[in-house]
C-alpha cells in the first residue's frame, strides 16, 4: 500500500518537500511593521478581537492568530500556522487542479513553479492575510469542480464549497472579485449548476452580512486616513497605470526589483513571444477537446478578478500585487496548459525551454532573497538589540513622527525604553513641537527614527527643532528597509570638542 501511494504520488510529495525547505529559511526572522501590528491586535483581549476599524482586512487571520498566540509568540510558529501551511496546501491544491482540468504532467510544472517561485515563498512567510486566501480561492476550485462534475445534486461538495468560499470572504476583501469568476465560470459553461449556485450564494452572503457595519467603518477610517496623511495612497497602492504590468511582472520575477536592465528586457520579451507561440501553435489542439474549456476557466480565473479589482481602485487603492497573490496558481496553471499538451517535437523542444526558463528566474529569485538583505522584511528584532546593547533605557527616550510607536518596536521592546510620540499622522506646523519636545532635556540621548518620516514629517521639523533646542546629532544608525535612526545628544562626542 505505501509503495502504490509512493508510486502514484512521489513527484508532489518530492515537490511539497522542495517547498518546504525553500520557506524554513527566513521563517523565524524579525517581524515588519504590518506583521508586527497583525500580532500585537491578535494578542489582545478576546472582547477586542473585531475592534480593526483601522485595518483593512477581514477578521479571520486576527481570530486564528488570537489562538495560536496561546500555544506560542514565536516568529516561525505565527508565520507557519497563518501563511506557512496554507502556501503548501496552495501547492497542493495546484496540482490537483491541474490533473482534473488539463493531465498529470500541467499539475506537475504549475505545483513546480509554485514552489519554487520567490513571491509566493515570501508570503508564505508573511504574518498578513495574503497565503490564506490563495490557499481559499485554490481549494474551492476542488468541491466546485465535482459538484459540477455529477449529474446529480451533491449536499457534501456544495457544502464544501460554500464554507471555503465564506472563510475567503472572511480572508480578503478582493476574494469576492475571485467568486465573481467562479459564478460567472458556472453561468457561461455549466448552467445546469446555476441554481446551485445561486444557493451558495445566499448563504456566503447571509453568513458575511453580520460583518458588513464593520467593513463600512474599515472604508471610513481608510478614507479619513488617506485625507490627513498626504501621499498615503502611494504606500498602499501604486498608480492605475502601472497596477496591472506590476502584478505582471511580480509574477514572472517574484522579489526581484524589476528595473528597464537588459536582463529584464530581453527575458520578458523572449517569455512574451514564447507563450504567444505556445498559444498560437496549440490553438487547433485547444478546439478539439475539452482543453478548450479548461483554458478558459484558467484565464477567467486569471484576467477578470484582476480586472475588476483594477477598477474598484479608481476609488479604493487596493491593487498590489501580495494581494492578489490567489492569482499566481492560475498563471501557473495556464503555463502548464499550454506546455503540457504539446504533442510535437517542436511543441515539446518550446515548452521546454519556456518552463526552463520560468525556472532559472525563480532559482534566481530565491537566492537573492534568501542571500541579500535588501530583499528580506526590515529587521526590527536586531536593531533593538543593537539599541539596547549600546544605549542604555535610563539615559535614552526614542522619538517617533507617528500616532504612537511603531508596532514592531513595540513587539520586541515590550515597554523596555521611554518613548514620545507625534501623536499625528502628519506634522502641519512647528508651534506645536516644543511642548511635546519639553520633556527630552533629562535624557542623555534621543532616537529619532526616519521611518515614514518623508510622509508624517515631509519638512523635517523635529529634526530642525531638536537642533534648535541645543542637540547635536551625534551617530546615525542605517538599517536595510528601516532607514536611519538618527542619535541625538546635548554632549558632543569628544573628537567635535
């Protein structure tokens, strides 16, 4: 019995395993500021658990993380049980994906891809509701495909289908964009399940509506944000313009920053003209059979919730590419479609070369984020340690140009250091600076940390200020994706002397 289920599924477990120790290293490094924020709302109260007006997310990732915080506060525990195991089981339900719509061999390279694509590593090891809802939106294809599949009415599979696809709504705000895909799979080519589906629908939407008052708070607090906080939208968001090719372009290259180099220019055209070959020589083959319909369904799934969520963010900034990370199986899948049904030699010799490539970019990838600082999350936990080995808590106060501090100091700092906040999402004018800066003149050092300063604190006020008050800037430290923390004393050191 073992040695059947080796035989018949030794290649996914062999590419589960692959995965797996591509997302162990960096699974345990220092939280950034969004995950640091997520761990510090699930590790209140069980009564404050749904108070995350100012976070535009659904509940679910707070609700699991409010648990698993009981067994442990570990980096690598949180990551794992919220981002760690749903990547995997993503890898998974790729596969299994594509052996039911296109063979063994599409499930093969588009579960391959997936494992080895630095993009979705990195958010399988991110402490934010990216991994969960891919791994949704993948599974619910499963229970949706059999129900579809028998003739006749299936309670079990249509009751799968409903809960995965009321956690997705419960995961993401965009997962709704995915089921419009869904439903309109099931009204263009399988009408005869419409009925069906409409019934899910009712109860998704029953079982959402207690959380609808919530998600119109979240829409508020975002605006009013978005209105005293200048530039925010870019933090957020990117332009419409540039929304589209940039999910494009994260897909293909994952961390990588994709700059106008040769390298990019000559591997994305040679990966743009392959795939339209791909395509183009595999037409006749996709209007005999039932290829046709599964490439179909693979390019809805893959074009219309990007498309839709393109134009909801004329209003709402919600296009980035991590949040449409439950797109990345069906560009995969599409990948596998068009190489694995190749029967030519010519067909063959193409989709070699193209999955060989997509393969190299990825290994490529992989190395630079596992190997290069600049590409990995800002390391919080090793610049307290820095702080706290050098300057000591009684003679240090650390300044921040924000509403209060950032959450990942916060996280590792758990109250060590005094601290003095702006108490403003954005410095207007210098009258009011004074009074908060009052009460530094008894510490020996002031910390005054950059990070989102060009926004919260655009004319440099509180540094000119700290000068005017007799403080010398004395050191700067310089962290990978934090920017400097500038040290601030009435002392010169004695070589200024």
């Amino acid at each position: 019995m073992v040695k059947k289920l080796w035989h018949q599924h030794s290649l996914i477990i062999l590419i589960l395993v692959l995965a797996l120790g591509l997302r162990l290293p960096q699974l345990n490094g220092s939280f950034w500021l969004d995950e640091a924020a997520q761990a510090l709302e699930s590790s209140r109260p069980w009564s404050q658990q749904l108070d995350i007006a100012g976070d535009f997310q659904p509940p679910l990732i707070h609700l699991v993380l409010f648990f698993a915080l009981k067994v442990s506060a570990a980096e690598w525990w949180l990551r794992g049980i919220v981002a760690l195991i749903p990547g995997l089981i993503t890898i998974w339900a790729t596969y299994e994906l594509g052996k039911k719509l296109i063979n063994q061999k599409a499930g093969i390279i588009a579960s391959l891809l997936l494992a080895t694509s630095s993009f979705h590593i990195f958010y399988s090891q991110e402490l934010r509701p990216y991994s969960l809802p891919a791994m949704w939106a993948t599974l619910s294809w499963l229970p949706l495909l059999r129900a579809v599949k028998l003739k006749k009415f299936s309670r079990l599979h249509w009751l799968n289908y409903t809960l995965i696809t009321l956690l997705g709504f419960y995961s993401s705000y965009l997962y709704p964009f995915f089921w419009i895909t869904q439903f309109s799979w099931i009204a263009w080519q399988q009408r005869h399940k419409l009925r069906e589906m409409i019934a899910s629908a009712t109860f998704v939407g029953l079982g959402f509506l207690p959380w609808l008052p919530s998600f119109l708070e979240q829409l508020r607090v975002g605006a009013t944000i978005r209105e005293r906080l200048p530039g925010w939208d870019q933090v957020v968001s990117i332009s419409q313009l540039k929304s589209p090719a940039l999910v494009v372009g994260k897909f293909i290259y994952g961390v990588l920053n994709i700059e106008p180099t040769l390298f990019f220019m000559v591997s994305f055209l040679i990966i743009v003209f392959t795939f339209i070959y791909l395509v183009y020589i595999n037409l006749v083959k996709f209007k005999k059979n039932k290829a046709l319909k599964s490439l179909q369904l693979i390019f809805l799934w893959l074009a219309l919730p990007l498309f839709l969520a393109w134009i909801i963010s004329f209003w709402i900034p919600v296009v980035r590419p991590k949040r449409v990370l439950f797109l990345l199986p069906a560009a995969y899948l599409l990948i596998g479609q068009i190489v694995a049904i190749g029967r030519t030699r010519i067909q063959r010799g193409w989709g070699t070369i193209f999955v060989s490539l997509f393969l190299s970019i990825n290994i490529w990838g992989v190395l630079q984020y596992h190997l290069n600082p600049s590409y990995q999350r800002e390391n919080w936990r090793s610049l307290h340690q820095e702080i706290l080995l050098n300057y000591s808590p009684e003679e240090t106060i650390l300044l921040f140009s924000y509403t209060n501090p950032f959450s990942p100091w916060r996280w590792y700092d758990q109250d060590s250091y005094p601290t003095l906040s702006t108490g403003k999402l954005y410095i207007k004018n210098t009258r009011q600076l004074p009074d908060l800066l009052k009460t530094i003149g008894e510490y020996k050092y002031i910390l005054l940390f950059d990070y989102l300063r060009d926004l919260t604190d655009p004319d440099d006020q509180l540094r000119t200020e700290l000068w005017s008050l007799g403080f010398h800037e004395i050191n700067t430290l310089d962290y990978p994706n934090i920017g400097f923390i500038r040290v601030f004393s009435r002392y010169k050191p004695m070589a200024e002397l």
